[in-house]
C-alpha cells in the first residue's frame, strides 16, 4: 500500500512538472490494517532517491462512522466489547443506539491522498 | 496579471495540488466492476480466505469433485509463489489460473479484473478464488465476489476467530476445517462458532473435516450450490 500511495503522489508530480515534492497529506481509516507508524516509515524508506526524498509525510488518522440501516443511526462506532479491543481500535460490531447488527462503515475504511505540495519549474498541461 | 502570467510559475515556485483520492475505494470501485461483469456471464463467485495450510485448497478440491458434474467450474488461485494449488484444483477437475502476487500479501481487484480476462467466462458457471494464506490483509480488498469464505481449522488453535475478527465481519460462510482433530486439539468447535456469531451474527458457519468427509453437504447448503 505504501508503494502504491508513494506511485500515485510520484505521477501527480510528475504530470504537474515538479522538481520536488514537499509535502504530501494522507489519511487513513482506522478500520483498515495500515499503522501511522509503520507507513510513514515505509514511505520515507521507499521514497529514496526519488523526487519526495525530501517529502514531509503528514499522515492522519480518520475515525470509524456507521450507519445503522435499522434504525438510521449515523456516527461514531462505539465498542462496549472487551478492553483489548478497545485498546487501539474496535471492530464495530452493533449499533450503539438499537445494538442491531445491520451496520455499514461509512468512514474509516479510506487511504486518501488529500493534497501534495510541489516545488515547480512550471506548472504542468 | 494576464493569463500568462496566471499559468506561468517561476522555477522553485510552491504549487499546492489537491487530489482527495482514496486508493482503498478505487479498489472497491473495481470491485464493483468485476462484480458486473461475473453478474453479466451469471458466473457464481466465492472467495476463499484463511492461513496457510487451513484447508483451503482442499476444501475447494472437495467441492469440484463434489460439483462438477453440475457446474462448470474455474478457479483462480492466488499464491507468494509456485503453482501448486493452481494443479491442484485442476487434478480434481476444474480449469485454473495461478496469480502469484510475489511480495504480496493478498490478492486486489485488479488481479482478479486480468484474472478473469483470461477466462472464458461464458463457459463457467462457478468460479472459485483462492486468496493469498494470510487472515489479514484480504479483508481490506474485496475482489468482487459473490460469497467471501474464510477457512479456519482446528490445529491453528482455539483463538484464530476471535483474533481476526475483521475478515469474519465480511465473511458470509465461516467454515471451521479438521474436525477430525479437535479432541487432540483441545478445542471446541462450539466455542469457535460462538466467536464467529458474535462478530458477525450474520454469518453461516459450518463444520468439515475433508479427511474424513465430514460437513461437505451442509458447506454446499451454505454456499447455496
């Protein structure tokens, strides 16, 4: 996933003409099974030698939201489970309102890159 | 400022791109898409996922033998490396494809959307995938299919569900293999069944053992074959 984030920000600067890449804003879901850690290490390893050597990775965590399709709540996955799983994050399991089953992530599922910031020679077709 | 000067930016100067592009949901979205097209040839899909050595291969090995005089069967096999299981499925009767991912941990939408492109799907009427042995990161990549699938066996010990409980929330079959070796095992198979329905009280799970044939009927019923 890394190497897949890393290509995608190379292309963009790419076909915008850049010399280099500053910055680069990232989000990810905190359902999926990537670590702030662990990426921001991998994508300074893997960005070596390339035009975002130099990039300052701003990686945020974006929070669980469900939507409950039986009684229409929408917010926060709120886990009443065991303490281990609420240590870092929970799988959400029910509806915090109705305890009903039916729940569908609506948030906290995405790698996002947000927005970069390049040092150009000139901007780009 | 004329427009020239508007699109022309001096060497060194910062320019700030906003891109808002999810890469998880473009994989979703191709998902979606082999979806459409197994939809299309009304080709029946499951993704089977589990470690290694749980049973995979086995339990779909079973099933074609089981199933092929009724379905025409194709199976994509996702694997590190080596096409052993690809020769496998295709000993016991099926038409196969082997994706070896190299240092991939699981397979993603678009390995299944070039996959399938080499398939005759007209000419298929079930089409088993078998992911990467790994019960964590084929959770975040949906393939597309119809059924999700997870193996588990009794010789990975009593805690394999309750420790994954992100891939059993997507399964819709959870099937706990080696049943034969519980009692040297020491693990309940009750007690396994209770994880998977408490994470995922939506889930069908079903008890086998291959090497003793065990459980084979109630795994068709839930796969609804």
């Amino acid at each position: 996933m890394a190497s897949a984030i890393l290509q995608r920000i190379l292309d963009i600067a790419e076909e915008k003409g850049a010399i280099s890449i500053k910055e680069a804003n990232i989000l990810i879901g905190e359902l999926t099974f990537l670590d702030r850690e662990q990426l921001a290490f991998a994508l300074r390893v893997l960005s070596k030698e390339t035009m975002a050597e130099k990039c300052k990775f701003k990686i945020s965590v974006v929070k669980a939201k469900i939507k409950c399709s039986e009684c229409g709540y929408r917010g926060k996955a709120i886990y009443d489970g065991p303490e281990y799983h609420t240590l870092n994050f929970a799988v959400p399991l029910n509806c915090p309102n109705c305890k009903g089953v039916k729940i569908k992530v609506t948030e906290g599922k995405e790698v996002l890159i947000r927005k970069i910031r390049l040092k150009v020679n000139s901007i780009g077709k | 400022m004329s427009n020239k000067e508007i699109l022309s930016v001096s060497e060194g100067e910062i320019l700030d791109i906003e891109i808002e592009e999810d890469l998880l949901k473009a994989n979703r979205e191709l998902a979606s898409a082999n979806r459409k097209i197994l939809d299309s040839c009304n080709v029946k899909s499951i993704n089977v996922m589990g470690s290694i050595g749980s049973g995979k291969t086995s339990i779909i090995q079973w099933l074609i033998k089981e199933l092929k005089n009724k379905y025409r069967i194709a199976v994509i096999a996702g694997d590190v490396t080596t096409d052993i299981d690809a020769e496998r499925v295709r000993e016991a009767g099926a038409k196969s494809i082997q994706i070896n991912t190299g240092r991939g941990c699981h397979l993603d939408a678009l390995m299944i959307r070039k996959a399938v492109k080499k398939l005759d799907l007209k000419q298929i009427d079930l089409l088993f995938i078998e992911n990467v042995g790994n019960l964590i990161c084929p959770a975040d990549f949906p393939l597309g299919t119809h059924i999700n699938m997870v193996v588990v066996s009794v010789t990975e010990g009593p805690y394999m569900i309750i420790k994954h409980p992100f891939i059993v929330k997507e399964a819709n079959v959870v099937v706990i293999n080696k049943i034969d070796l519980a009692d040297q095992m020491e693990v309940e198979i009750d007690k396994l069944v209770d994880d998977a329905k408490k994470i995922n009280p939506l889930t069908k799970t079903v008890a086998t053992s291959v090497k003793e044939n065990m459980g084979l009927k109630s795994l068709i019923n839930a796969l609804e074959l």
